[in-house]
C-alpha cells in the first residue's frame, strides 16, 4: 500500500516504514503529525485518485529529527569588472519516518 500527499509545495510517494526529509515543520522530535492532502492512495488492485485530495485520507508519520541539508554555494562573477560574490545556503529539513496511511 502507497499513497501520495502534499506537503511544502512538494509530492512525495510514500509507504509504511519509509524515512524521508521534508520541508522544515514546527514540530518537535518524537512528535506524531499527520499529513490531511492525500493526492493518491493505492492498495493493490483498488486506486483511489483524489479530486484533488482523497475525502478522509490521511497519512500519520513520526518526527525522526530536524537538520540542514548539504550546502550549496552561490557564485556571481563578471570577468573584467572586479566582480565577485559568493554566498552559501543550507536547507532546513524534518525526518520523518512513516507510521500509517489511512484511506477514505
């Protein structure tokens, strides 16, 4: 059993037992939440494809821990100008760990 939700402008496909990283939630470790925009929710044979969420369905995770991501550097440069500037991001994510998909 899979389904798809909706969480920080992004789609994930995920199953019981999955571990992912989201866009940072107000959420402390340990914490139970539950994701209300399911997209998708599959069980073999019987689909249901929301219109556009399934009426009822839910997905329940655990917060797992909060983190940066990898950093990615910024670089604008302009050749004969003395131009330069670089500049650093890292993401913020939430682990989560999936817990239980409810269907509709």
């Amino acid at each position: 059993m899979y389904a798809v939700i909706k969480t920080g402008g992004k789609q994930y496909r995920v199953s019981e037992g999955d571990v992912l990283r989201i866009e940072k939630l107000n959420a402390e470790t340990g914490a139970s939440i539950e994701f209300d925009q399911v997209l998708m929710v599959s069980d073999g044979d019987n689909v249901q494809i929301g219109a556009p969420t399934v009426a009822s369905g839910s997905v329940s995770a655990e917060v797992l821990g909060t983190g940066k991501g990898r950093k990615v550097e910024i670089i604008k440069f302009k050749r004969r100008q003395n131009y330069r500037r670089t500049q650093g991001h890292r993401q913020p994510y939430t682990e989560v760990k999936i817990t239980g998909i409810k269907a509709g």
